[in-house]
C-alpha cells in the first residue's frame, strides 16, 4: 500500500473494520489515513477503542450505520415489516421485545430533540455521533429525498447535557441493548 502511495497511485489507505489492535500492526507501516467501523447512538462499541486510537492518532473516522438500518430515522413503526433478504431480519435490534425498546427510545430521543433544539431525531442521530468526534456520519439513502434531512444536521450542536440526557434516555428504555455485530461482517482472524 505504501508503494502505491509513493507512486501516486493511491492517495490516502483507508481500513474498515478494523480494530484498534488490527490498526496498531500498521504503525511500522504505511499511515492509515482513514477508518470505517460501524458507529451510532445504538452501536456505540468504538467509544471503547477505536475511536480513541483513531483520535489519537489523527486517522479520521468515516463511520457508516448512523441511523442504525433506519432504526433511527424516525420514520419505523411496530407494525414494520422486513422481507426478502433484509439484513434487518437477522437482527436482534429489529426483532420483538428488543424492536419495542428501540423504538420507545426513538420516540423519546425525537420528543427531546423537539423540544431541545426544534430537530428530530434524525439529525439528532448524525449530531451525536459527530459530537462523540467521528470525522463523518454516513447514512444510507435508497432516494435522493433521503438526503434531504441534511441541511437539519448543519448549524447546531449537542452540549454534554444533551448527551446526558441522551445515555439517560437511552439507559431507561434500552433494557436488553445489541451490539453493533450485526451491522459490521465478523471480526477478522489473526494467522
């Protein structure tokens, strides 16, 4: 990868889903530019590891997921259906009584947003994770009118009694939490 840095070829190495401990094996190498572990207010594992070292050591955070598979968008209802293939219907998170809790703290965390700062919990959502110190805060959009929430993301931000307010939320009605291991592929294995 360094080679290929060197010849212009590339110009920045970029690792997804990596671990702290996976990136540190670079530290005799070539410089990771950037990092994309899954992150959001559900999924919060790389405020263990990751997102320090990535702060650390100035490798920016490209976190996807940031809306949770929509969970987040505020627009799911108990009466949702996932079909097919959807990746939604492997994981816990969406599957009852987990989807109830998800969903009621979707639904505080919209009310609080309301009234807080006249957002929804959507923009709410992006804020979080920016505030936590991700570079970038990646949600999927099917329809270009998915986009449209961005500019509700811009020009404000969370104060820490915000984020108080948001992990009591989340503690009071997130009784039985899942883990981002459904949003990133398994951890790789050392050889």
């Amino acid at each position: 990868m360094e080679s290929l840095k060197q010849r212009g070829k590339i110009r920045a190495i970029r690792v997804s889903n990596y671990s702290a401990e996976q990136m540190g094996a670079f530290s005799a190498g070539p410089d990771i530019a950037v990092c994309q572990p899954p992150y959001n207010l559900f999924e919060r594992g790389i405020e263990e590891d990751i997102l320090p070292y990535c702060i650390e050591n100035n490798i920016a955070t490209l976190t996807y997921g940031a809306l949770c598979r929509g969970l987040l968008s505020g627009k799911m209802t108990r009466k949702q259906q996932f079909e097919g293939d959807e990746l939604r219907k492997m994981d816990p998170k969406f599957k009852s009584p987990r989807f109830d809790q998800y969903l009621d703290a979707v639904s505080r965390l919209n009310d609080f947003a309301k009234e807080r700062h006249g957002k929804d919990v959507l923009a709410l959502a992006v804020r979080f994770v920016l505030k936590k110190g991700a570079s970038v805060a990646l949600w999927g959009a099917r329809r270009p009118e998915a986009l449209d929430p961005v500019a509700s993301v811009s020009g404000w931000k969370l104060t820490d009694s915000d984020m108080a307010t948001i992990d009591s939320i989340l503690k009071e009605t997130i009784t039985d939490p899942v883990g981002p291991e459904f949003m990133a592929p398994p951890a790789r294995k050392k050889t």
